[in-house]
C-alpha cells in the first residue's frame, strides 16, 4: 500500500523522536517512495545541499573557544556538545563572525552581568541537527542563525510592540548564553534566524548581528530616498555593510575613516564621499562641504568618543545621529543651544527584532549587499580579537568552526 499522507505524517514524526528527544540525528537524507503492487519500498537519496548529505551522527564533545573570567584567557579546547531544551534548536555551527561586541564581552567592558565560564559568539550560521518537544515550524537539516537576541519574554510592553531586543528578560547569545564560538550550540527557536537555502554560510554569518544592526539602525534614521547619510567607521564590518544597505535604501552615502586603504574600499562599495581622519583637520567643516550642508542623518559605528560627538556638529538642521558603536565609558557631548535650534535628534539603535532580521537576510539574498569576508579557524579567535584591538580588521572576520 503506498504511504498516504496520514501514515507519511506519522513516518516523519517517529525519525523525529529519534533526532529530538533524545538529541541524536541519523545522517540527513530524503526520503522518496516506489509503489509496487503489493508494496512500497522506502529509497534514501542524498540532497544537493554538501552540508546535510555529509552531517555526521552529534558527538559527545566538541571544540569551543572559552574564557572562565572576564579578559582571561582564551582556552580552544573540548567541551560537552549542549542538550537542547524543550523551546530550542540544536545548530551545527559551520561559521561564525567575530563583532566587537564579542570582544568587550570577554573583557568584561560593560556593566552587563556575564555567564562565566562563557562561549563567546552570536553570528553562528549552521545547520539544524536536533530541537526540543515544543519546536514547532523547524525541519532538521534547516539553515539556522544563531545572533546576539537569543529569547525574550514576548509578553512585556516591550516585546508586544516589537522591541523585543529592549526586553528586560532578553538571553543574550554569547554573553548570558553560551553563543557561536563552538561546533554546536542551542538557540531558541523563536529567536533563531531563518537562513535560505542554498545561502552561503560563511557570508551569511555577519549579516546575522552587524548586517542587522546597521540594517536597523538606517531604518532608525528614517531617511528619504536620495538624502546623505555619513557612515562614521565606514571601513570596518558595520560599516562596509551600512554603506552597502543605505546604497540599497537609495540613499547617498559619505564614509569617515582612517587611511588611504579604507577610503579605497570605501568607494569601491558604492559611497560618494570619503573623509580621512588622519589627515583632515576639520571633519565637521569636511563633511559638510561633501554633503552641501550636512548629512541627513548619521551612523556612528565607530568606537571614538570624539567622532560621536563631532557626528553632532556637522549633522543638518533636522537631522538624525543616530549612536550604534558602544565605546566603553564614553558619553555624547552635545551644545543645547546648537542641538535645540538645528531641531537635531540623538538616538540609539540597539539590534533588530525578528522583521528587521528576516529583511537584513533577503537583502543578502537578492545580492544587494556582499560582506567582504576573511575565513580563518575558531583557534585563532585570540589573533583575530588583537587585531580587532589594534584597528587593523578590513571587513569581517569568518571564523570556520572546524579548524
């Protein structure tokens, strides 16, 4: 008898017991039927996705980048490969981005409390290999992220109004909980980000948190098609892709940065303009020269006190500055008088919710915005961190969980 669609769905439910609840996976394939006469033979056939066909059974351990205090060092070693609870996803992380939050994360920069020891991370890309009873809407073999907004409460004023990131019990990836610096990691099913498929993971993983953040952060300006909008840090991984997703939003694009290399890069994404900070010495009459006035608004995702506060000054009447980068202890110095009667507004953008991800990730999608990557091994997160300090990273860094 052939398997009609009642004895499928119960056919697909048990192979999920098997992967679920006791959080072990058979190798993932499809499954197709041949119909005889008298019966149905079950065929596996590999899938095209070079991922799922060659997933390994989960093992018992597995290699993570940990730190016990905050600065300590950073041990690559073995760990136990996490259970996951009844609301979440078992991802196989293949690759992960390196944000500067990850690095103020292991320094302990912000009055934040920190789970320690800790898994850093939260721009994990991977594969779904297991989920709890209570996940709903997720296959295994599933393009899954892992980013910085792991769960939240979905019942708090903030949370109804889709400010979820603002909520006062959000689990935060690689700070409060264990994020996408190791081979497997838990996230919570709601939260998780749905990757397309076929997408390229290593490419796909900062768009996860920094594609998000400036994607957001440009809808926090709430700028018209054709105004200026500055980049402050255009050079880095936030601001490679704020300038790409502002070109995408048609907006016109001025970058700031330091050097002669950056301001090539810069251009070569699509910006206008480029001011040096090395060698201007006067960015707020500079900018507004380049801009015939002023920009519209400004993102600043730089890590400079004084380049926050000089966004203030050479903003247009009207405009919006809008503060993304998080400068451990620094403050935004603003004149009243200057900021009352340009009529200038100051806000803070923090993450996406769950829309502002899902739009972040089809932009990647339709191939609007590219992030320029560099792929190194999860061991080598310590030199990645040195050069994230000393300011020498060029776009972002991919680190693949298998070396």
């Amino acid at each position: 008898m052939p398997i009609g669609s009642t004895h499928f769905f119960h056919f697909k439910s048990f192979i999920r017991s098997i992967a679920v609840n006791k959080v072990t996976t058979i190798p993932i394939k499809a499954f197709t039927t041949t119909t005889t006469k008298t019966k149905t033979k079950i065929t596996t056939t590999t899938t095209t996705n070079s991922f799922i066909s060659t997933m390994p059974e989960i093992p018992k351990t597995q290699k993570a980048v940990v730190f016990e205090t905050s600065g300590g060092k950073l041990e690559y070693k073995d760990i136990p490969v996490p259970k996951p609870k009844s609301n979440e996803l078992l991802i196989n992380v293949k690759y992960s981005g390196v944000c500067h939050t990850d690095l103020h994360a292991w320094k302990g920069d912000w009055p934040l409390d920190t789970k320690l020891p800790l898994v850093g991370g939260h721009e994990g890309a991977g594969v779904v290999v297991g989920m709890g009873d209570n996940v709903k809407g997720w296959e295994i073999g599933d393009y899954a992220g892992i980013k910085w907004l792991n769960g939240s409460c979905l019942n708090c004023e903030f949370c109804e109004q889709g400010a979820e990131p603002n909520c006062p019990q959000a689990d935060l990836s690689g700070y409060t909980h264990d994020g996408s610096f190791e081979q497997y990691a838990t996230a919570d099913a709601v939260q998780a980000a749905r990757i397309p498929k076929n997408a390229d993971l290593a490419k796909a993983a900062p768009i996860l948190c920094a594609g998000v953040t400036v994607y957001k952060a440009l809808k926090t300006a709430q700028l018209k098609a054709g105004e200026w909008v500055c980049i402050s840090g255009a050079g880095g991984g936030l601001g490679s892709l704020a300038i790409q997703y502002a070109i995408a939003m048609g907006y016109r694009v001025i970058g700031i940065d330091g050097g002669a290399e950056k301001g090539e890069y810069i251009k070569s994404l699509g910006a206008e303009a480029y001011i040096d900070f090395t060698k201007e010495k006067d960015i707020v009459e500079a900018v507004k020269k380049a801009t015939n006035g002023g920009p519209h608004g400004v993102i600043n995702v730089s890590v400079s006190e004084k380049a926050i506060n000089q966004s203030v000054e050479y903003v247009r009447p009207l405009g919006k500055v809008v503060l993304v980068g998080l400068p451990a202890g620094s403050k935004v110095v603003a004149p009243v008088f200057d900021a009352v009667v340009k009529s200038v507004e100051i806000k803070g953008s923090y993450v996406g919710n769950r829309k502002d991800t899902q739009e972040a990730l089809d932009f990647f999608a339709r191939g609007k915005v590219n992030c320029q990557i560099k792929i190194v091994g999860l061991s080598e997160l310590p030199e990645v961190f040195k050069l994230m300090e000393e300011g020498k990273i060029l776009g972002r860094y991919v680190l693949d969980t298998s070396k």
